[in-house]
C-alpha cells in the first residue's frame, strides 16, 4: 500500500530520486479486525525510478504502480492490486488496510479536560490556594502564562473539579505542554 501511494506521488509529481538522501520514507498501517498491530513500511526511491524496501528486512521490490505491487520475499513473489479510497481504507491482494496518520494532534493524546499551553511562555503565577481536588467554575482563572512580554491568562474550560495542576511559577512551557486537567461531572455531595 506505501509503494502503491509512493508510485501515485511520484506519477503527479515527478522524479523522487535525490543525490544526497536526508531519510527513509515512513507509512504505518494497521489491519482492520486484527490483532497483530500496526506495520511500519520504510523504503526510498532509487535511480533507475524503483523503491528499495528498508524495513522490513528481507523484502526486495519488483514492480511498483499505482494499482498494483509485485513483492519477492524468500524468492518467491508476489503480485497484490491495490484499491486505496477517500477514507483512509486500502485494499492490498487480500488484506484491508488502514493508513495510520503521519503526524498525530496533540490533543487526541490527553485526557478530557486537559489545559494545553497554547503557546511557549514562562508560568508567571497560579491563582492563590489552587490546589488538586478544588472545585472550579468555567471561566474561573487557573494561571497565568507570560510570552512576548504579555501575560495571558489560562481558564477553566467548564465547571469541575481540578485533578491535575503541572504549572509551577517560574516553570518554562512549550505549546501544547499539559498545565492542568478539569474533570466535569457530578461532584459528589456533602454527606449530614
């Protein structure tokens, strides 16, 4: 499926090939309904217009086109048709793939109510007697960031309790560093 791609890229867009290589090409795909992972592709383009495949070990490139991939391994090859469509699904021979993004959002890795730091900047002050486990209101300020010489103030996203703070005065952020986490929800009530 990443030759397949590679080979479409390099129809639209010519030539591929470069005297002084800076790194592999890297596509991950994972299978649909398996169990065995994600599988990672890394190969480069060479001179005479092919691919050489660099991981994994052991497979060398026939023929690669846009709709289809001949692969030999251990001597004995192979021809897959590939079908790639909108959504991200390819169909190599018999296997169902899906492409795996290049570049994951930061955000997709953190937990609900997490406070990214959205720019660089220095962690000029928390709001006074902030601590883990303090109820707090949406829009209630959480701290203050200072960047280009301007303070910007972090708020709560929504009402809630605060599970996590990772800001301390003084402390240097980059963008997208977790500052805080804000669990929504039902707080439970004081018991008589």
């Amino acid at each position: 499926a990443a030759l397949a791609a590679a080979s479409a890229r390099r129809g639209r867009f010519g030539g591929g090939w470069r005297n002084l290589r800076s790194q592999d090409e890297t596509r991950t795909y994972g299978t649909y309904g398996g169990t065995d992972g994600d599988h990672e592709v890394r190969y480069r383009p060479t001179r005479d217009g092919g691919y050489e495949v660099t991981a994994p070990e052991g497979v060398r490139v026939v023929a690669a086109a846009p709709d289809r991939v001949s692969l030999e391994t251990a001597g004995v090859v192979r021809h897959f048709d590939v079908t790639a469509y909108a959504d991200g699904t390819v169909h190599a021979g018999p296997h169902r793939l899906a492409a795996r993004p290049r570049f994951t959002d930061p955000r997709e890795q953190t937990a609900p109510g997490s406070l990214l730091a959205p720019m660089p900047g220095t962690v000029v002050r928390v709001a006074d007697g902030l601590a883990v486990g303090d109820p707090v209101t949406a829009g209630q300020p959480l701290l203050w960031l200072e960047a280009m010489k301007m303070e910007h103030r972090v708020t709560a996203p929504a009402s809630g309790t605060l599970t996590a703070l990772h800001a301390a005065p003084g402390r240097q952020v980059e963008v997208g560093a977790l500052l805080a986490v804000v669990q929504t929800g039902e707080r439970p009530e004081a018991q008589s």
